[in-house]
C-alpha cells in the first residue's frame, strides 16, 4: 500500500493525540504534530510500498518526538533520559522506520519456525556458534547444519516479502461430544481453547506443518508444539510424517442451513403421524400414579413425551445405519469414546424469517442427564422453551445437585405421609422453590416436574415402547436417507469412512419434528393446540425426576 495524503489526512486526530499525550500542553502538541505531519509528506513522496501502514506512522510519530526532544532539550530537563533516543538531525526517518520495521517482522517470522530451525537460528546468528557446534549440540552433521541455515534464509526471504495476515481474528467453535469423556480430560480444554480450536481449523483439509500452522495462526511455534502434541494425542489431529490433518467434521453456517431447510421441508407429515400416535395414548400417561399428577400442566408433560418418543425413534434408526456400517466410537488415550460434535460460532443469520424462526424452534442443549445407578435420574431436555430464560440461574445440572433434588422429592413425598423434614431437606426444598422445581399451593408443597418411581418409569417406558411400535420399524428410514444424501457433500473427503458415516447420519431428526409442532402449534393449527410455556414455566418444564427404590 503507498502511503498517501489521503491516507495521512484521516490520522490527523490520531497524530495529535499521540503529540498531546506526549508534550502535555496544546501549544507544544500542535507544534509537534506539524513536524510529524511534515516527516510523513515526506515520506509519501517518495512513493513506496508500506505493508503496515499504522505502525509505520506510529513508528515515524515514536522518531520524530525523539528529534523534537533533542532540538528542545533546554526546554524538556524534566523528561525521562530513556525516552530520549539518541537520535541525530541527519538521520533519514523513513528508512529508520522500515529497518525498525523490518527487524520486527524478522523476528516474527523465526518465531513462527519449527522448533529445530528455531534452535539453529538462535545459536548461528544470536550465540554464535559455528555450524560444527551445532551440528554436536543436536547430533546432527555440519553438512546438515549447513542445509538447514540455507533452507532457513530461503523460507525467512520468502515470507518477509510476503504479506502478513496481521488482522487475524480466532474463531470460537462450539464443541461438544456424542459418548463417554474423561472428566477431566482434553475435551473440556478443546471446548474453551481457542487456539486449540484454531489449530483444529488450520488443519482442515490438506496436511500441514507446524510452520505452516503457525504462519496461518500468525503464533510463534513455540506456543503451538504443546498444544498439537496433546491433540494427536486425543487423535484430534492425524499425523502424517511431519504433518498435521484435522480428524473431526467441523460444521458451518451452510451446513445448518441446509439441515433447517431439509426439516422445515420433509419432517411435517412425520410430525403428524407422531402426534397422532402419542395422543391416541394420552389417557394412558395420566392413569400412571406419578407424584404430580393432577397439579402439573398435562400439556407440558405431552411435550417431552412426543421429544421422547421423536428422539427415541430417531436414533433407533440412527444406529441401525450405523451398524450397518460398521461404525466404531473412537477410543482415545485418556480411556475416553466419544465423538466431537464442533461447529463455528456466529458464522451468519438466516435471511428467511420462516426459516430463522423454525431454526430457533430446533434449539437443543442436551437431551438426558444421570446421576449415579441405583440413586435415580434427572430426564431433562433444554430446548426453545427456553429462550429468554438464564439457564444457568435455576438448571443445575451437576451431579450433587440431582441427588439434592431427588431428596427434596423423597422428603416432600414423606411429608405428605406425616413425616416432618430435617433442616437439610428444608433448605434442599427452599432451593428447589428458587430453581422453579418446587412451589407452594394453599400452603402445601408441590412439585411442577412429574416425579416418577422406578415401576412407575418402567411404564411409562412400556406405553412409549408400544407408540414406538405403532409407528412402524421404518418410521424414520426415508427421512434419514434423505438427510445422509443431503449430508454427503458437507463432510469432506479426507475424513476416513468411520468418521465420515457417523457424521453423514447424526441427524437430530427427533428435534426436527419436536420443531414442526411447535411451529404448528405457534401458528394456530386447530388439531395442535399443546400451550407453549412462558420463560417462567419454562424453568421447570421438558423435566423429570426418577426416584429409584421407590415403590
């Protein structure tokens, strides 16, 4: 880029806050402001290229503040002698400035060397050793010494001329798992690590170096070698000689489109049959003598029966393809199986406002959440119902906190029998009362979550296994073909077929016709009149408690 007096015109306020800071009165600013203004008219004359245009006029600003101090030192006895750089009038600012900023680039660009080539630049040009000590400090020959620093000199030219990506900005994914991860483990690093996460990125696709990665990252190798060992490690990365190749599918803004656009276009008629099925069975769920039944909303309760009985069947169908193909979790070092599920944050919005709306009605964090066997369970689905709602303030979802809530439920359920509650279970209950679990009718306590018994869970179960059943073996296939098809062309080739076909049919088929009712529902549809929950009512619905030994 020239610099030119249009480029210089829009720093002026810039220039003259530099000079205000640096002089401290409005007279002295103005005055060095016109010498730096002058210094950089200068230099646009002459019509070169400058590849950072910032800090070549921040650069030029740092100079001549130290000229002006020099030609004013009687007048600036007070100001720090280390900021006065020695500095002469002769001295052409313009090539000062490029050197400066050449041997910052320099710099730069050894940083971003592999780790040998580091080691042999620093002890060459920095120790100066001769290339026969280095060669028996790294066991290697003189002669190879030799190659490296020539290869090194090439690669340092090369990129110095090239132009640096100097306004990188990360991308964040978001990141989760299908299976079994360690806690704690590399996972929890890859879902808050950006440069993990970037790293992953870099890779995507062909093979690359670690110099590569580090001249794509614009990060010094050095920060980067900790961080790729631990993910081939995980086999996050594939290693190929000296190569490093993402081993996971990483989603985008396309991909999603593409899955709302298929399930806002073929999951209705599966909606309609899955509706139909649960309704025809919905006396049965209320014959079921589960705590809370008659005080909670019976709609809401629908709701996570027709998600159950959708994601249930859904991924039924799922697993027969995978079978069929073989599929094989992948084990990871640290005792781990899972899958990563990774996509890219904020890539886009939806331009359709049928579509961006549906979108918000397939939202799903999470499905099914345990506590340990033999203690009971917490049945809880995050989905659009939640919008609007702090999740964070009232769902808990770590273990001690489901095994407090189920002993709130035991103690609740006591006290209806006559039994006074200790002050643990009390506090356990205010808690719940705040987490909107729990609240109080005409002084009684009472749960908004259906609260079931092992027997009583293993009923329902049964009615849902039968609805299963009526809707046929088949009931997903074509739906699922349609979407592995759709699928193929997102998930690239250098994935090996094991990862491929898991990502080709990991559909949330289930969560596509949870979204078709809502939509239809919303819509004022006179055959789905299901209440959609408010954000208060949403803290406690799409939930249930299962209390083991319970009869």
């Amino acid at each position: 880029m020239k610099l030119t007096e249009d480029i210089i015109c829009e720093y002026i306020k810039k220039i003259f806050g530099f000079a205000y800071e640096k002089t401290g009165n409005h007279y002295e600013a103005e005055e060095l402001s016109s010498e730096i203004m002058l210094q950089l008219l200068e230099c646009a004359t002459k019509n070169k290229d400058i590849e950072h245009i910032s800090s070549f006029i921040y650069t030029v600003c740092c100079y001549t503040w130290s000229k002006y101090l020099r030609k004013n030192k009687k007048h600036w006895e007070c100001v720090d002698i280390e900021e006065i750089q020695e500095v002469t009038g002769s001295i052409d600012v313009e090539n000062e400035t490029m050197d400066k900023l050449m041997c910052t680039r320099l710099r730069k660009q050894i940083s971003y060397l592999s780790k040998i080539h580091r080691e042999i630049v620093i002890m060459h040009y920095y120790e100066n050793k001769t290339t026969a000590q280095i060669g028996m400090i790294l066991g290697i020959s003189e002669g190879t010494v030799r190659w490296y620093l020539s290869n090194i000199r090439d690669t340092l030219k090369e990129r110095i001329d090239m132009s640096e990506n100097l306004d990188f900005r990360p991308i964040a994914l978001r990141v989760g798992m299908d299976g079994c991860a360690a806690e704690p483990g590399l996972l929890k690093i890859l879902e808050s690590d950006l440069l993990m996460q970037n790293i992953a990125l870099a890779c995507y696709g062909e093979p690359i170096t670690i110099t590569e990665i580090s001249e794509k990252l614009n990060v010094a190798a050095a920060y980067l070698e900790k961080h790729i060992e631990n993910m081939v490690y995980m086999d996050y990365l594939r290693q190929h000689g000296k190569k490093y190749q993402t081993n996971f599918f990483i989603s985008n803004f396309e991909v999603e489109l593409a899955k709302v656009r298929y399930a806002y276009s073929y999951a209705a008629p599966l909606a309609e049959k899955l509706y139909d099925a649960v309704m025809a069975r919905k006396k049965d769920f209320f014959e079921i003598d589960f705590y809370g039944n008659g005080t909670i909303n019976e709609e809401f309760f629908l709701w996570y029966v027709l998600l159950k009985v959708a994601q249930e069947k859904s991924y039924e169908q799922m697993q027969n393809k995978w079978n069929d193909c073989k599929l094989e979790r992948p084990f990871r070092k640290d005792g781990s199986e899972y899958w990563i599920i990774a996509d890219k944050k904020d890539e886009g919005n939806v331009d359709d406002e049928n579509l961006r709306k549906f979108a918000d009605y397939r939202t799903c964090i999470g499905y099914k959440l345990n506590t340990k066997e033999g203690v009971g369970a917490m049945y809880q689905a995050d989905t659009y119902f939640l919008h609007g709602v702090d999740g964070e303030k009232f769902r808990d979802n770590s273990t001690p906190n489901i095994i407090k809530l189920l002993q709130a439920a035991k103690a609740i359920m006591k006290s209806d029998d006559g039994c006074e509650m200790n002050e643990f279970e009390k506090l356990y209950v205010s808690e719940f009362i705040k987490q909107g679990y729990i609240s109080s009718d005409k002084g009684k306590l009472v749960f908004n979550i259906p609260v079931f018994t092992g027997e009583q869970w293993k009923t329902l179960n049964d009615i849902v296994a039968e609805i299963k059943a009526s809707l046929g073996k088949d009931f997903f296939k074509e739906y699922l073909d349609g979407y592995s098809d759709m699928m193929e062309k997102f998930i690239p080739k250098f994935l090996d077929d094991n990862v491929r076909n898991y990502y080709k049919y990991a559909m949330l088929g289930g969560f596509d016709l949870f979204a078709q009712l809502i939509k239809k529902s919303i819509e004022g549809d006179e055959k789905y009149k299901l209440q959609i929950p408010n954000i208060e009512e949403s803290k406690h619905t799409m939930t249930w408690l299962v209390i083991e030994g319970e009869k």
